[in-house]
C-alpha cells in the first residue's frame, strides 16, 4: 500500500506508543494485555480521528476549502478533533451536533467536547435525534456555498475511504511497531462506531496479510448492520488503495452486546472499565466509545474468550475530553473523603 500517492496534512503525533498494562492483566487474570495509544496522537487531546483528518483536511486543502462543515453527536470527538484541525489549518469549522440521548444535563450539553468546540472557534447548529445528518450537513453546505463560501464537508466520525485511509496506515504502523519490539499479537479489540476505524484496520491489515483477529465492540447499531457499514467502507478503502477484494464478509466481526441503553448512554460495565483503566495503568477513557469497547475486552476476558497466555491488543481511540460532560453519573460528588 503506497500511502503516498494521497494528499496527506501531517499534523498526528505518530507513530503512538504501544504499551503492556501489566495492572490491569493482573487483576483481570486472563491475557496479556497492550494497549496502543491513539489517545494520544495530538491536537486538542488526540483520538483516533486526527488519523482520518490527516487525510481529509489534505483532500480539503487541494480543493481551496476555506469552511469546513461536519457533524456529530452532542459530545462528538470527531467534532472537536476537527475544529483543531480547522484552526491550525486557517479554516472555518461549522458543525451540526445530534441530540441523540436526550440529555438535559448542563455538563452533557455544554462542557467536554461542547466547549472544546467553541473554544476553537468552530460555529454550532443543533439538531434532534434521528435525522439523516450527512443529509443535513450537505443542506447547510448549500447554504454556505450560495454565499461564496468554498466548503467541504466530513461526514459522520470521517468515516469515508478517504478517512479511513488513516487506519489502513495505522495497520502497517502497529504491525511494524510489533515486529520490531518481537511482539506478537493474537487479538486486536477496539471500539467501532461510525465503521472507518475498523474498515481502516481490516482493509490494511489484510492488504499486508497479517491475519491477526479483529474485534470491534459496538457503540450504536446492530450487530448485523455494524458488520454491514464496516464491511461495505472496507472494500471501498480497499479499492481506493488499489488492492480490491482483499477483505470479505468474514473478516468483520462486530460485538454489540454492550451498547446498553443507547449511544452515548453510559453502561455500568463502561463506568467499571473507565475506573479501572484511571486506577491500575492511568489511563482515561472515554463514555462514549473507549470506555464501551473497554467494557466488552473485560466482560470477553471474564468469560474465557481469550486464553490465558495469549496477547490482546486494545486499541485506544480516545475522547477522554467527554469525561466532563458526563461527571454526575459517576456520583463523586458525595464520596466522603479518605483520611
């Protein structure tokens, strides 16, 4: 895969490190666990969506674009990770957020990523839940262009092959990063929500044959529709990248089992994971979908589905900036404090 031939704004902190959590192997008595660090690939607290934008923010550049308009949920990642980008590119960011939990809390609705976006400068539109909103966004779009404005937009999560040429990439990263460390992987695990981070990983580590399983651990849809988004971006990365056909029906396997209540609705599973990541390796996650596909590695370890011995690879897509729109559900606040 020549990544080369795509325009590519180099703004990522990479390569991320790729790190043991002996803490959390211990306490969970299963496999040994790794984590790679795709929280922390820069601007405005990193994610995985910075890798994407790499590649979506060159395309924009090459066109003249002078605003960018994307959308997502209330507390989007993608949303703030794009606002960064847009600022440090000289950009205007406009974005249309989701209401998608229906959450009347303050710190849901204005704090965490909410605030990030203004603070970068990015203009807000909301919208309620349900709507075709990469419809939406292009409406907006319409609207802007009709004023002279040069816009391109993002969809949802920058789940697009262009976006998802970041992941293909992070593929060969890790795979590089392992052989040189002599570090075998049996199982990689993430979480998988708009489908361009899994499409991404899938498509490029089959490209390279590296036939290491791939879990991603849904946040939203059905498992059958998950497989079928994921599935249907990955051969169109795939085609893009000039390598057709390399991934099938059976190399995408999504777990929806712990999507609980909704996107964006904490579970008691995501806050235990959440918890034990801060406590035993200090590492943040986040509610939305770290912390979830977190929840699932822990539940699928306490289950047996990994053998003792083997070596799993979680992949942390970032978003710990949402942490702060969702402080009351952690009930702090009237823990007595230790002597």
């Amino acid at each position: 895969m020549h990544f080369s031939r795509f325009p590519r704004t180099r703004l990522a902190h990479l390569p991320t490190a790729l790190e043991p959590m002996p803490r959390l192997s211990d306490a969970l008595g299963g496999p040994e666990l790794w984590i790679k660090r795709d929280d922390c690939t820069g601007l405005s607290t990193g994610g995985n969506k910075t890798r994407k934008l790499e590649f979506l923010m060159a395309e924009a550049l090459c066109e003249g674009t002078d605003l960018i308009v994307t959308q997502g949920a209330t507390q989007s990642n993608h949303a703030r990770q794009t606002a960064a980008f847009a600022a440090r590119l000289g950009m205007a960011c406009h974005i249309l957020l989701e209401d998608r939990t229906g959450s009347n809390e303050p710190s849901y609705n204005a704090n965490g990523n909410v605030f990030l976006d203004y603070l970068h400068g990015a203009t807000v539109e909301r919208r309620p839940g349900g709507l075709d909103m990469n419809a939406e966004i292009e409406d907006v779009a319409d609207r802007f262009r009709s004023q002279g404005r040069k816009v391109y937009t993002i969809p949802g999560g920058g789940s697009n092959a262009t976006g998802a040429l970041g992941y293909a990439n992070c593929a060969m990263e890790l795979v590089n990063q392992a052989n040189c460390m002599e570090l075998r992987i049996d199982h990689i695990v993430h979480a998988t929500g708009s489908a361009g981070t899994q499409a991404g990983l899938i498509t490029g580590l089959k490209a390279i044959n590296v036939n290491i399983p791939l879990l991603g651990i849904g946040v939203r849809a059905p498992k059958a529709q998950q497989e079928a988004n994921v599935l249907r971006l990955a051969q169109a990365t795939a085609e893009k990248l000039g390598c057709p056909g390399v991934v099938g029906a059976e190399d995408v396997v999504a777990n929806t089992d712990y999507v609980g209540d909704g996107y964006g609705i904490l579970t008691p599973g995501g806050i235990e994971a959440i918890e034990m990541f801060a406590r035993l390796e200090g590492i943040l996650l986040d509610p939305v979908y770290s912390g979830k596909g977190a929840a699932g590695l822990i539940d699928l370890i306490r289950k047996g589905h990994f053998e003792k011995g083997e070596r799993v690879l979680f992949i942390h897509t970032g978003g710990s900036a949402a942490l702060f729109g969702y402080t009351p559900a952690f009930g702090y606040d009237d823990t007595p404090i230790a002597a």
